[in-house]
C-alpha cells in the first residue's frame, strides 16, 4: 500500500503542477487520468535506473525486495485477488527452499507476498525471453531451468544451490509448470526439484495454494477471487536426510493434498 500512496502523491504532484500552465479550462478535466499516467511512466522509468544499477549489485538487497514486495501488492490488487494466509508462524528467518502447488501465473506473485521474506524463485527458462522478466533474472537472483536440456537444468540446479548457500531462499514450483487448471491438487511429482534443498541443506518449507485456478475460471476481472495460501512446519536437514528425494517430493504432495481435502470439506459445509 506504501507503493500505492506514494504513486498517489506523485500524481497529486503532477496535478498540482498543472494549476501554473495557464492552459485552458477544458484542459482541467484531464489532470487526473494525465496525472495518474505520468506517475506510473515516472514509477517505470525510476524502476529502470534501479534495475540498471541492481543488476551489477547483490540480489538479496532489502531495498528491491521491499519495493517488489509492494509491487506484487498491486499486482493482486488490480487483478482483483485477496490472499488469506495460513501458518505464518512457520515462515522461517533463516535460509529455506518453498515448494508449492502450480494452477495459475499469479502463484508465484501471491507465494512471494505471502512470504514476505528476502527471496527468489526457480522457473522455466521460457519466461526469459520477455524483456521485464529476462533483467528480473540477475536482479533478484531468480535460477531459469531448461527442461528441454539435462544438461543445463543440471547447470542451474547447481547454481541454485550455491544461492541458497551463500543466503538466498527460493519458491519452486516442483511439478515443472501447470498441468492442469481442473484440479488444485498437484498431479506431477519431478522429485529432481528437491535437489535443491537436499544439496543445500536449507529448510524445506511447504505450502498450498487454494482458489488460484479461479483466475482464470472468472468471467470478469471484476469477480473478486479469493486464494489461501497454508505454510507447514518446515522441515530441517536432520529430518529429511533420512528420504530421499521422490519420498521427499511424495510427502509434500500429501501435505498439499490434505490441505485441500479439508478446504473442500469446509466449503461444502
């Protein structure tokens, strides 16, 4: 909401100045929506110097991870999606890797909110290739995976895990993309996703995304969309040496499972 009220102010700003033009009086009708423009090209132009500069910095800055927080605020204000989030208590300090379920483009948007923790995030190496998302990738440390080359993907698992040690929490989708928009439930296991908590020995924090398919189930933007998102206890390096990675990658998807068993039990009450 900071985001919002400081782009507010800009275009208050803006408007303000536009009382000394001495333009004519039918120019007055158009102060807020020219305002409102100019604030937010002003907010894209301010969001690209940073990007220029963080792109040569490290990417666990407080700065740009506080004004994405926010950012992702107003993406799901405008997109019309409250999120309710359950477990915050199991939101760790330090270090961890979140797997979650994958039903809509906003998952990644909501998680990262949700969290609200200095973190980046695991995805595939096609989301890259967009202009915004590409400079993304050295700004907040984000690891792209080529699914099409093992060899690759085994490069930036790698990487990944040297991120995580040096400090950096990540979100993985771990079923390798959305399979399916008919059901919440995760309907693929790729256990070589949790290589990258059990080669980092960072904490494994679990969650489930609820109601996140009904963005694109709406008819109208104007349909409020209501998501729950529910954090588990993560688990520490102790517990989870002792599975492997597809017992692993089995146990999360039980959780997620549960999770929305019991949410459809309620709703239907």
């Amino acid at each position: 909401m900071i985001l919002v009220f400081c782009l507010l102010l800009l275009a208050a700003g803006y408007s303000y100045s536009f009382y000394y033009t001495g333009l004519s009086l039918w120019f007055y009708f158009l102060w807020v929506p020219l305002s409102l423009i100019l604030s937010f090209l002003t907010f894209v132009l301010f969001v690209a110097l940073c990007f220029t500069v963080w792109m040569r910095t490290d990417p666990k800055g407080k700065v740009r991870h506080s004004i994405l927080h926010q950012v992702c605020h107003m993406i799901l204000i405008f997109t019309n999606v409250k999120v309710k989030v359950v477990g915050k208590e199991y939101i760790p300090n330090d270090t961890f890797v979140c797997y979650s379920n994958h039903k809509s483009d906003l998952d990644p948007v909501a998680l990262y909110y949700a969290l609200h923790r200095i973190c980046s995030a695991v995805g595939k190496k096609d989301l890259f290739k967009y202009p915004v998302i590409k400079q993304c990738k050295p700004t907040f440390g984000v690891i792209s995976i080529d699914r099409e080359n093992d060899r690759a993907a085994a490069r930036s698992i790698i990487e990944g895990i040297r991120s995580i040690q040096e400090g950096m929490s990540y979100i993985i989708f771990p079923e390798g993309g959305i399979k399916t928009r008919d059901t919440e439930d995760m309907v693929n296991l790729r256990a070589g996703a949790y290589k990258l908590v059990t080669k980092s020995g960072a904490l494994l924090l679990p969650a489930t995304i609820i109601g996140s398919s009904n963005t694109y189930k709406r008819k109208t933007i104007f349909k409020r969309v209501k998501m729950t998102i529910i954090f588990h206890k993560p688990m520490p390096k102790e517990e989870y040496d002792q599975y492997n990675t597809t017992e692993l990658g089995q146990m999360v998807m039980n959780l997620v499972h549960e999770d929305i068993t019991q949410y459809e039990k309620k709703s239907t009450h």
